[in-house]
C-alpha cells in the first residue's frame, strides 16, 4: 500500500467524529397564551425541540425579551420541562412596557433560542355597558357611548355575530372609562351583536354580557282613541302622549298599548304591527267604582261624678271611768218597804 499513513489517519478521523457529541438545535414552535395583561401571573407553555434545560434554577433560563433596553421578565417558576415543552410561570409588573415580548430559552449549554411569535403585553380591558342597546337597520348614523376600563388605547369598536359580517367603527374617541362614536348600520343584518374592542397592540376583547340588537327598519302605524277622551297613553310602558293620538313609524311586531285616565279603570291590549300598515284602537273606559261606608258613630257613656263629704272622728283608746248616782223612785220606795213589813210578820209567826 503506497499511503499507509494517510488511510489510518482518514479513518482515525472517522472514528473521532463518531465519538464527538453535536449539540442539537433548539426550536420554539409555539406559545400559548399569546398576551397577557400588566399586573398579572400568567403561566406560558412552550413547545419545540431540543430543550435541555439545566438541572437547577432552571426558571432562570426561561424569560421574556423586549429589547437591548429593557429589563427581561425572567419566569418566576418552571412547572413542568421536557426536551418538547416548558411550562413556565410569569410575574408581570404594573408598569412594564406594553408591546410584543418574545420568549427566549437558554439550554444547559448557554446556547439562546427566541420564539418567532411574540408575547403581548397590555392592559386589561373590560366591558361594562353601551348606550343605546339598540337601533334600526339602515341608519347610517347611530352615536353610541360604551363604558368600561382600560379603554385608554382602543382603536376599534366592532359588533360581532359569528352568522354574519362585523359591525366596525374606528370613527372613536377613547378615554380610560368610556369610548364614544357612531355606527352605520347601512344593510346590516337584524341580529344580537357582541361588543368588541381591538386596542392599538391589537389585543381584542369581547363581552357576552354587553350586546347591540340591530331591529327591523320596518314600520308601521297606531291610531289611538278613548271615551272619554284626553287620557295617557303608554306603548310598551313608554308614556307617548295623550287621547287622540296617532304614533308613527313603530317598529313591525308586537306591542303593549295602555290607556289611563283618573276615575277610570285602565284599559290595555297588544297590537300586532306589520309593514306599512295602520292599527286603529279605541279604548272604551269604564268609570271606577266606588263604595261608600258609613260609619255610625257610637254614643259615649254619661258619667255623673258624685262628691261624698266624709267627716273623720277620732275615738280615744282610753275612757276615763265616770261615777253616775241616779235617785231612787218612789216605786221602787215602796216595794222596798213592803219587803220590809212582810219580814216583820214572818218572824212575829215563829214566835
């Protein structure tokens, strides 16, 4: 063999490289969630390949990135890790810029890897109502006021009825409690509507609770009369004005009508309005009846008061002892003397 030296040293160098260990690359594929909101934790799962997180104080390897000029959010915890997935745990500052963050994982070899999508950061937006709750199709001007919070960097307001297309508005203005503006409803859809908002960072949020009917622009019409006349009239609870009375442009379905007036008793029916068409009422009102109760009043008992003089004497507990003489009657004389005399004889007898 002519090359002897330089055949062994080709396999040598063969049997070298087998031995050498080629780190793997890493690769983010997803995050989940995709934001989160100043103030909060939020607990983000990663998923890739080659992870190789080191043993201990792994969550220090897992954080989130802004730019050279911001200070990373470093997780706070690692919940779970595998070569595939890391579950990892965030404390999110009050006053930590708003924006697109990017999550960096750093293997046990030092080597960084950043995920393609980012993370954003922003306030917390809630719904609370909007005003009106509804309008007719085919205006093309309807002011509404929508109060929430965290509404300071909302750009867009929008219904949303997952059967048909999106409401949208940017024609706002937006305040850290309420956005202000107008919808046009031209050809729109009658249908419940959700509220949304989308903020400049295009964080969207929506409400269940907060809703838009869009209603029928068709209309009709209700002629309304009563006897007695001059009574109130109320459609659909809404005072509307007084007898005779005829109300345009009510909206196609049906409706409440009531009648009242003072001394009568109320008078109330549902009126069916359709397209175009004119519904004529007349209320006949009956006069209330009333009960008259007459209370016969109940003589007072007469009182005669009497006054009883009470003369007190006072007995002494004492009685001083009293001596009385009485003289003696001649009667009395006289049967004494006899008694005398008679004694005298008996004994002049016994002698």
């Amino acid at each position: 063999m002519k090359h002897p030296f330089l055949i062994l040293g080709f396999i040598g160098t063969i049997l070298l490289l087998t031995l050498v260990v080629i780190p793997v690359s890493a690769d983010i594929t997803s995050i989940s969630p995709t934001s989160g909101n100043r103030g909060d934790s939020v607990t983000i799962t990663i998923k890739g390949t080659g992870f190789d997180l080191p043993s201990s104080s792994s969550y220090k390897y897992v954080r989130l990135y802004y730019d050279s000029d911001t200070t990373n959010i470093t997780s706070s915890s690692i919940t779970s890790k595998s070569s595939t997935k890391i579950v990892a745990k965030f404390t999110i500052g009050s006053t930590k810029t708003k924006g697109s963050w990017y999550v960096v994982v750093v293997n046990d070899d030092d080597s960084e890897y950043m995920s393609s999508s980012a993370f954003t950061i922003s306030d917390d937006m809630t719904l609370t109502s909007i005003s009106p709750t509804y309008a007719k199709t085919n205006d093309d001007d309807v002011s509404f006021t929508l109060v929430g919070t965290g509404l300071t960097d909302v750009e867009q307001v929008y219904l949303y009825n997952k059967n048909y297309d999106n409401v949208t508005t940017t024609d706002i203005t937006a305040s850290s409690s309420s956005v202000t503006g107008t919808f046009d409803l031209s050809d729109i859809d009658e249908a419940t509507y959700k509220v949304c908002v989308m903020d400049s960072l295009e964080i969207r949020k929506c409400s269940s609770s907060v809703t838009f009917d869009v209603d029928t622009d068709a209309v009709g019409e209700i002629d309304i009369s009563s006897s007695p006349t001059g009574a109130s009239v109320y459609v659909d609870s809404t005072y509307v004005g007084t007898t005779p009375y005829a109300m345009t442009d009510v909206s196609v379905g049906s409706h409440t009508v009531k009648v009242s007036k003072t001394g009568y008793n109320d008078w109330s029916n549902i009126v069916k309005v359709t397209d175009g068409g004119t519904n004529t009422v007349a209320a006949d009102l009956s006069v209330v009846e009333t009960t008259v109760i007459t209370t016969v009043p109940t003589s007072a008992p007469t009182t005669i008061k009497t006054l009883l003089k009470v003369t007190t004497v006072k007995v002494p507990t004492t009685y001083p002892k009293t001596t009385t003489t009485t003289p003696a009657s001649p009667v009395e004389g006289a049967v004494i003397l006899g008694a005398i005399g008679l004694g005298i004889v008996v004994l002049h007898r016994k002698q």
